[in-house]
C-alpha cells in the first residue's frame, strides 16, 4: 500500500524477540512497512492519514497456522449422524460434505472468513482445503476471496486416495499448479504448500508422487498428524511405522512443513520432529470437541519443537484460541500452574516465526521495516500494563477486548469496527447462504 499513515497516542505492544509495551507513543507507516515507532510525531512529515488510538492497544495482526475455509457452511447444520468417535466425524460429516462442495461454495466459505478475520484482527492464515468434487481451480477461487479481502494467506490442497485415483491426481496437480502460480506471482500475499490429508488415507504411490513434487518446489507439506490414535493404529498396521517415521522416510517434514495437531505421537516422534525442525500446530478447541486429546505442547517446546496455534475452522478469534489453550493445558496436566510461556508462546510469538518461514517480510511484529500487519483494540487496563504484565493480559483481559482497527500492508482493511474494503458484508452473507442451502440439499 503506498502512502504514509500515522497512528497515534496508543499504547504500542511490540511482540517480537524484545517484547515492549510502550504507553503514549505513535507509528509511522509508509510504503506499507513500519518506518518509525516514536513518542514525538515530526513536524516535517505530512501523512496521507492519521489515526487516533488513544484508549487502544497498538499490536502485530494475529496469524492462524491451521485453518479448513471449506467448513463455513456447515454452520447449523443438523443432518449429519451422530458421530461417537473420530471416524465417524470424518465419515458421517466431513467426508460427506467436502464431495458435495462446488466451486461457489469454495469462494464463499473462504470469503466469510477472511471477513471475519478482519473483524477479529487476524491478518494471516494457513488455510488446507478440500473439495473431491471441485478439485481443480478450487485454490484459485480461495486466492480470489484472499485478494478481495487484502489479507494475507498460504494454500494447499488436501491429498487423499480416499475418493479414488483420479480425484487423488487431481489433487496432485492442483497442489502443483497452484505452487507455480504463486511462485510466478509473488506479492506478498499468496503462499502455496503441497497439502496432504493424513498418513492413514495416502498411500504408498502418492505419497512418493507428493515428496517428489513438494520437494522439487521447496513449498513444505502442510498434513494432519496422528490427531486421533486411529491414524497411528492403521499407519503401524499397514506399514509397520509410526505416523511421523513415515512422513520423515517419505522427506515430507522439514523447516517449511506444518504438521498439524500431533496429539498421539511419543517422544521418539518428537525427537524426529525436532530434529527435521518441522512445524507443529495445535487446535485445542478442535481437538476438545472431538474428544481426540490435547496436545502435549508443553514437552514439544521443551524439546525445542516450534509450536504453533491454528483453530482448525472452529473460529478465527485467536485471542478465543489461546485462552482455551490454557485451560486445556491445566486440564491435560491436572496442574494450573503449568504451561502458561508455552501457551502463549504459540500465538503471540511462534505463529510470526511460522509465518516468516514462508513470507520473505518482517511479519508478527512492530519495528521499524516490518509489514504494517497491524490492529487497534479497544482496551483501558483496570491494572499495571508494561513488558511483566502484558502476557497476563493477554489471557485474563485482552480475550474480551474488541478490535477496533485492522491494518494489513498500510492498507486499511476496517476501522472503528467498520470494514472498508469494496464488499457488502451483508450480500457476501446473503449468498453464502443460498450457497449453503443448495449445499445441505445435496449433502
């Protein structure tokens, strides 16, 4: 975004290796990027626009590292059978409904949420979409909801033999497809990742064709990981390995892939993911509603694993995410005095590591030549705000304040809770719904 912006008299939260809270201080946007954190405004510089922040809080626009767009419009649906375990979630609902998906369906549950990202102040996401009926050219209807909205987004499809060889190659091309488009139109906001569902649903023959094609790219693989022990059961019964041994003799972990949920995998795992330095995200409401477990993100970090938080579609409120990702913590370990830095740590500095592992831009951070990622929340604190405390607030205040402003490269994308982008909300709504009335007809 060209032009120079100011935001003024709030109180700048940094983030970043040396987290500051800085009261009563303004930034400087220019070009898109941040040119200046200051508590004096120079009289010589003229800005194309100014905002007030006072009474706001001043901080990096939050990142999403695990996100499925193409669950939006099974909101309020109830014609799914009961589902009494993992399986019978994917086979009663997801799986059911993912072939049922069309290519207006794909636009429309992507654009909803990025709406609803700028509303809650989340800037950046890693989305893994499916949709066996509509495979090719799905990526490119969710990158048009992407470069609509203005936000940021990294992409892939999610490989599966589940539906057969030809909707598996399908996949294998769109994944490889979309990585070379994004790759010959780099702007800073579309990344693409080779997506695969989970060991237990690819076999031998396309995971080799997914490692030959991911690596050849460098685009990292972006895959579910052992989120229910059904997938280390049949993985161990059909090969003789464990979920992440198998992913690492087929080369699909490393420092650009995400493996997402990681819940029931043992310390040699772990090891295995540390040592190959891939990326894993938690999904604790995700995981909680379908009774599957809860991370052990505490003995990840602690092997120096990069932990990362995704929602996994269940919102993209990230502020919702991470305090129930602490009380999940409390829970798994029957101890409330355990895992608060390692929760944190997740969203507030491990999601903009994740993220500048594929944007080549200073993201998830307020200082002088980062990307002008940025919101504005609403927040008087009723209790000492500075670097010892602000962590406390993020849990125990920050969770209920409102967003207020979203800025993401200098581009105002909503201000004083009021979009300004070029979409009616309300229509977007409008037709989604329609769309998922059709949908649900043919679920």
């Amino acid at each position: 975004m060209k032009g120079t912006l100011l935001i003024k008299n709030g109180i700048v939260i940094t983030l970043g290796e040396n987290n500051r809270v800085l009261h009563n201080h303004h930034v400087i946007i220019e070009d898109g990027k941040i040119s200046k954190i200051t508590d004096t405004i120079p009289s010589d510089l003229k800005f194309d626009k100014e905002i007030d922040a006072a009474g706001k809080l001043i901080m990096p626009g939050f990142i999403n590292a695990h996100m499925h767009f193409y669950s939006t419009l099974v909101r309020g649906l109830g014609k799914a059978e009961p589902a009494h375990n993992f399986q019978e979630v994917l086979e009663n609902l997801w799986w059911r409904l993912d072939k049922k998906l069309s290519m207006e369906d794909n636009y429309y549950s992507a654009l909803v949420m990025m709406i609803q990202s700028i509303k809650c102040g989340t800037t950046t996401l890693i989305d893994h979409h499916a949709s066996p009926g509509a495979v090719k050219g799905s990526l490119m209807e969710i990158a048009k909801a992407v470069t609509e909205t203005g936000l940021r987004s990294s992409l892939c499809y999610e490989l599966s033999d589940r539906d057969g060889k030809e909707i598996a190659q399908q996949g294998l091309e769109e994944n490889e497809e979309f990585i070379k488009y994004c790759a010959d139109n780099d702007k800073g906001f579309l990344k693409a990742m080779f997506g695969l569902h989970a060991s237990f649903t690819v076999g031998e023959e396309t995971l080799i064709k997914a490692s030959e094609i991911g690596n050849k790219y460098n685009s990292g693989f972006h895959v579910h990981v052992a989120e229910d022990m059904s997938d280390q059961n049949a993985t161990r019964d059909k090969y003789g390995l464990s979920v992440v041994e198998r992913f690492r003799d087929f080369k699909i972990l490393g420092k650009k892939s995400i493996a997402a949920h990681c819940i029931h995998i043992d310390e040699a795992e772990m090891d295995m993911l540390a040592e190959t330095n891939t990326i894993v995200t938690h999904q604790p409401q995700s995981n909680m509603n379908n009774a599957v477990g809860i991370s052990d993100i505490i003995k990840m970090q602690e092997k120096g694993i990069l932990v990362g938080l995704g929602t996994d579609a269940m919102t993209v409120n990230m502020l919702e995410e991470v305090r129930t990702a602490m009380w999940a913590q409390h829970l798994r370990n029957a101890d409330p005095s355990v895992g608060f830095m390692e929760v944190v740590n997740t969203l507030f500095f491990n999601n903009a590591k994740i993220a500048n592992r594929f944007w080549d831009q200073k993201l998830g951070v307020i200082e002088e030549d980062a990307v002008a990622d940025i919101v504005l929340l609403d927040y008087y604190s009723p209790t000492p705000l500075n670097e010892g405390t602000v962590l406390g607030h993020f849990i125990f205040g920050l969770s209920n304040a409102k967003v207020d402003t979203t800025i993401v490269n200098g581009r105002v994308l909503m201000e004083n809770q009021i979009l300004k982008i070029d979409i009616d909300e309300r229509e977007v709504n409008a037709k989604a719904a329609e769309a998922a009335q059709k949908l649900w007809d043919r679920f």
